[in-house]
C-alpha cells in the first residue's frame, strides 16, 4: 500500500469537514453512502484524476494528502481498468489528512503565497480601477461646471 494517498475535494467539502471532523465525498456528485468508498490516488495520478473529473468545475479544489497508517476506515487497493487505484471503505478521520493544498486551475499545487499574491494582485487592479474611475467622474463634473 502507498505511504500516502490523495483526493481531490472542493474547498467546501473540506470546510465542512473541518467543522464535522470526518470527510465523506467520494467523488464529484457523489457520496461515500452512494459509490460504497471513497475515490483515492496515488501521487502520480493525481493530474490524469483531475484532468477528467475536475477540470472546468469552477470551484475551488484543494489537494488531500491522506496517512492511510492514521485512517480509522480500510484502504483497499482495487484494480481500475488497466492500472489500481486506492480506495477509501468508510469516511476519512481529519486526522488521518496530513496536508491540505490548494489546486489551481490546471490541477496543479499552489502555495498559500502565490494564493495571497494573486489576490493581493486582484485587489490592487481594482483599486486602480476604483481610482480612476472616480477620477474621470470628477474631471468630467468640473468640465460641466
């Protein structure tokens, strides 16, 4: 078995697991009551997972790392096609997810910096925005007086 597995969940899923202390989405649409377990990787298979689930969902993803030593559900290992996936019987405990990382929109990892930069970026765009715009307001108020 992996020393670490990986889900991909919305960022919204994982704040409710914050507040409830266990994880139970499967997949997107899809629970641990209706698939029966809950949908796992390996590191390596993480992108070909989001690139045909989660691309284009338009909500925040988050990226799970998951000590399988420290679930308190089974891990199985089950084949999938060609190759074997891990699968989680049973809700993930919070304490067995080791990190939490936030995905961009290729799939790929993002740090709590860039995060805060690009925000920091967004609101500086629209205070310049905000500023200009007060700025023709005014001279075109004098301009008719």
């Amino acid at each position: 078995m992996p020393e670490r597995i990986f889900h991909i969940a919305t960022a919204a899923d994982w704040r409710t697991t914050l507040a409830t202390g266990t994880y139970t989405t499967s997949t997107v649409g899809r629970s641990l009551a209706e698939e029966g377990f809950i949908h796992a990787s390996r590191r390596d298979q993480v992108q070909g997972v989001f690139d045909r689930y989660y691309r284009g969902l338009g909500e925040d993803l988050v990226l799970l790392t998951i000590d399988p030593a420290r679930l308190e559900s089974e891990v199985r290992v089950d084949p999938v096609g060609s190759d074997t996936y891990p699968h989680v019987y049973g809700p993930i405990n919070r304490t067995a997810v080791v990190d939490v990382v936030p995905l961009n929109r290729r799939g790929g990892t993002e740090t709590l910096m860039s995060l805060w930069i690009k925000g920091m970026a967004v609101r500086m765009g629209l205070a310049v925005l905000a500023m200009v715009l007060v700025a023709a307001i005014v001279l075109g108020i004098q301009r008719w007086s």
